[in-house]
C-alpha cells in the first residue's frame, strides 16, 4: 500500500489547522478567564475597600462621642453644676476617673487609626488635667470666706475651658476633613 505524499500532505495540514484552532480557542479562553478573575478580583477589592471605609467612619464616630462627652465634662457649664450640687472633692475624684478613661479610650482610637492628631490630642489631655486640678480647688474653695481665691480660680479655670474647646474644635475639624475623604 502506497500511501500518497497528497494524502500525508492533508493529514499534516489538517492536523496542523486543528492544532492551530485549539491553541486560538485556548488563548481566548485564558483571556475571557483572565477577564473573569480580573473582574472578580476587583469587585473583591472595591469591597474591601468599602469595609475598611465603613470601620474607619465608625471609629470617627466613636471618637466623635468621646469627643462630645470631654467637651461636656470640660465646660462651665458643668463647673457650675458641680458647685451647684456642692459635690465633694472625693466624689469629684471619682467622676474625673471615668473622665480619665474616655480620654484613654479617645487617645487610643487617635494614636491607632489617627497617628497626625495624636499631639493634639496630648494636649487636650493636659487641659483636662488642669481643668480638673482647677475644678478640684474650686470645690474646696469657699466663695464666701474667699471670694478673691475662689474668683482666681474661676478666672483660671474659664480661660482653660477656652484652650481646650479649641483643642475639641480642631480635633473635630481633622476628623470631618477624615471623613469628607472616605
């Protein structure tokens, strides 16, 4: 049997245009399945990146609460009413520790997620500080036996309230510019 060149021309022809359609069905199948992960792996992403967005504003927020309950502990306001209720210096004490752990709380949250503010935050704490030292004087100052000790005090501690509402503002400031950037 003689097999004709014409016959193992076709064979190989035919063999070779085979094998050339699978490799072009196979490039085109690795490029839809590259297209396929690509997409799957940026809807992943964008995920992500939606989940990282939420738990950041979530953590201003929190900040934020501390935020609104320091500025009410610090304030005239809450001087007054403290006076008002002639609450003692132990009892004082033991307000200011719970005080103490939200701005514990607060400069956690700011060193952790918002390292640039932590400074700032530094300084709110000391205001408070003072603020409380203050505060503590003022309670064990009588203003009726001494008026110009008692109003130094007042005069000392109106003026820290001011430093530190600023401190407050602009914490509040940095942390809206945060959130207008998410």
């Amino acid at each position: 049997m003689e097999i004709s060149y014409s016959t193992i021309v076709a064979t190989v022809i035919g063999g070779c245009i085979s094998l050339i359609a699978q490799i072009i069905n196979n490039k085109y199948h690795i490029k839809i399945e590259d297209k396929r992960l690509h997409e799957e792996f940026m809807k992943l992403h964008e995920e992500e990146v939606y989940r990282q967005k939420g738990e950041k504003r979530n953590i201003i927020l929190k900040a934020f609460e501390l935020l609104n309950n320091l500025e009410y502990s610090v304030s005239q306001t809450q001087s007054f009413v403290d006076s008002e209720k002639k609450i003692s210096v132990i009892e004082y004490d033991k307000l200011y520790q719970g005080i103490r752990d939200e701005i514990n709380n607060f400069q956690s949250i700011i060193a952790t997620y918002f390292p640039d503010l932590y400074d700032c935050s530094k300084e709110l704490d000391s205001k408070n500080g003072a603020y409380w030292l203050l505060q503590r004087s003022l309670l064990a100052t009588n203003y009726y036996n001494e008026k110009e000790q008692w109003k130094f005090i007042n005069d000392r501690l109106i003026s820290i309230v001011s430093d530190y509402n600023g401190y407050i503002g602009r914490l509040r400031s940095e942390l809206i510019n945060i959130s207008r950037e998410l």
